[in-house]
C-alpha cells in the first residue's frame, strides 16, 4: 500500500468516526421536540450529549486537517467549489454550539424554545449538507483541465444527492433514538424506543437506497465495476437491517452497534466506489482529480505518518476513556449540592 491509498483511507475513517460519533449528537438534537415531554427532560437530553459532543466535532477538524496537508490538491478544489455548503455547514455548526451553552443563561420560556430551535435546525441541516456535499464527489462537479471547480453551488443538488442528504438526516435520528434508549431510564427511555421504532423501517429504507444508489452511480459514472463497491454496500444493508430487527426485539445495545457498523459500511461504499478518485468531473471525466495527481509529496506524506500512528492511538484511548466515565444512563434527577451534603452530613 502507497502512503497516498494510506492517507486516503485514513481520512475515509476519520469521516467514518466522525458520522458514527457526531450522528447520534445530531439525532439526539433533532429528536428534542418529540421524544421529551417539558423543559426538564429536554435538559436530560442535553446531558446525554453534553460531555460528549465537543469532543466528537474533533474527527470534523482533523479530517479536514488531513485532507488539506495530504491532498492539497483535492482540499483546494473541493473548498472552493464547496464553499457556499461549507460556509452554512460552519456556520450551522457554530449555532448548535452556541445553543448549548446560551440555553443555560436564563430561565425564560422564550429564550429556552429560541435556542432549542437554534439547536434541532443545526442538528437537520448540517447532515443534510453533508449527505449532499459528499455525494457530489461522487456523482461529479464541474472540474476544468487545470483541476479548478467552475460551477456553483446549485452544482451539488440533484436527485441523488438530495436523497443521500435526506437519507443521513433519517438515520442519524434513527441512530440517535437508539443512543437516548441506552442513555435514558423510565418514560424517556420508553418514548425514545418508541421512536426508534418508528423511525427504523424508513431509515433502513432509505439506507438501502442509497448504498445501492451509490454502486449504481459508481459504475456509471466513475468507471467502476461492480466489484469492490458491492461488498460494502451489501455489509451495510444487512447491518442496518439488523440494528432494525435488534430494536423491535428490544436489544438496543447490540441495535446501536449495528447502526455504528452501518454508518461505516456506508462511509466504505462512498469512497470504495471513490477510488481512484477523489473528485469525479462531470464536465470531462479526464478532469477528474485522482488519488495520485491530488496528493502531497511523499516526504510530507511520510511525516504525517509517523505522527498520526503515534497520535492517534493516544486520542482513540482518551475519547473511549470519556466515554467509560460518562457510561452511566441520565435520569434527571435533581443533583443536591456540594454545600447542602457537608451541612447534612457535619450537622451545621
């Protein structure tokens, strides 16, 4: 294996993290108006998230940090010709993190639904824009001889990618269902099954269509045959039909490792069907920007492997150790404070 194939799909698994990691983030945000009944349990359903989702956002930066020292080539057409997408996907980032600790600075009724709609409108779009966004490289943009993009952003949309869009804002909420069931106790893990299965059917649907969508677009427009992609695709349909199965059966547990796995399988079958490439023309297939024309110099190249196999096993350990920590399921119940349990305990 080349360091370029190795950098490559090491992004493909910091995107893959990313969306098995920030997914359920999302889901949870975009299940705020459903599953909680008053103010008190929608505080729970940030504190599911709470220690949580800062950290997840870190794939997002280093994904986007190693495409652009890797494949400088591919980040500079790829934020120029996304820029408009990029530019609302920050800025929707930066209204769901703003909504997490501004929601907390009054009391008020209005300013609490202000900020929880600022929330669940972040929590739908920024996959939207994503499923869109990532499809395009696909499906193909407007790319000159010299690798410039000379299209707009309207370039993105079509019929393809809109649906992978819908379909990552289904299953997120459907991944996310699944995580509130195991970290919630009482009625609220009870509504969040409830949701879950009812978002599982059409999120296994939609799913399917676009892994097979994808094989199809691949073969069509990427010159790819029908192997490798397929394998993949076919792994993820039939993890998400099990994460499916596993819900009615009440097995949330193994439900949100099938889910994970699917997410994963879906990252795979994008940039499976990707390669060679790493931008698809639709203007002349020649355009296309390929693993080897777009990559860095094999020193930088070497370099940055060293410190990412050093690195990142030392980041894999620190966000799974918070996640142990913060293992235990959140009911709402009242925290007393530090001060009310040494005067209880000492007397005064």
């Amino acid at each position: 294996m080349t360091l370029e194939i190795f950098w490559f799909c090491l992004i493909a698994v910091l995107w893959g993290g990313y969306f098995v990691l920030e997914g359920f983030d999302f889901g949870v945000g975009m299940l705020q108006t459903v599953v909680p009944r008053n103010e008190r349990e929608r505080g729970v359903l940030f504190e599911t998230i709470g220690p949580h989702w800062d950290g997840n956002e870190t794939w997002l930066v280093v994904a986007g940090g190693a495409t652009f020292a890797a494949f400088p080539a591919w980040y500079a057409t790829m934020f120029s010709g996304f820029y408009l997408a990029l530019l609302l996907v920050l800025v929707l980032l930066i209204v769901r993190a703003v909504s997490f600790e501004w929601r907390e600075k009054s009391e008020s009724p209005r300013w609490r639904r202000a900020w929880l709609g600022a929330n669940v409108a972040a929590s739908f779009g920024t996959p939207l824009v994503w499923g869109v966004g990532l499809a395009a490289l696909l499906y193909g943009t407007p790319i000159d001889s010299d690798g410039h993009y000379t299209g707009n952003v309207l370039d993105l949309f079509n019929v393809y990618t809109v649906m992978a869009g819908i379909a990552m804002v289904v299953f997120f909420a459907f991944h996310g269902a699944i995580f509130l069931t195991l970290r919630t106790v009482g009625d609220l893990s009870d509504r969040a099954r409830r949701a879950a299965r009812t978002l599982a059917v059409p999120a296994v649907a939609l799913g399917a269509v676009f892994l097979v969508w994808t094989v199809a677009i691949a073969i069509d427009r990427n010159d790819k045959d029908l192997f490798p992609p397929v394998l993949p695709a076919a792994l993820g349909i039939a993890l998400l039909a099990a994460a499916a199965l596993l819900v009615f059966r009440g097995r949330p547990g193994l439900a949100f490792a099938g889910t994970a796995l699917g997410i994963l399988a879906g990252v795979a079958t994008l940039f499976t069907s990707l390669y060679p490439r790493v931008m698809v023309s639709s203007t002349d297939f020649g355009n296309s920007l390929t693993v080897e024309s777009a990559a860095s110099t094999h020193y930088a190249l070497g370099v940055m492997t060293v410190v990412a196999l050093i690195v990142t096993p030392l980041v894999l350990l620190y966000q799974g150790w918070t996640f142990y920590v913060f293992r235990a399921r959140v009911g709402g119940d009242e925290v007393e404070s530090p001060v009310a349990v040494v005067e209880r305990a000492t007397g005064a």
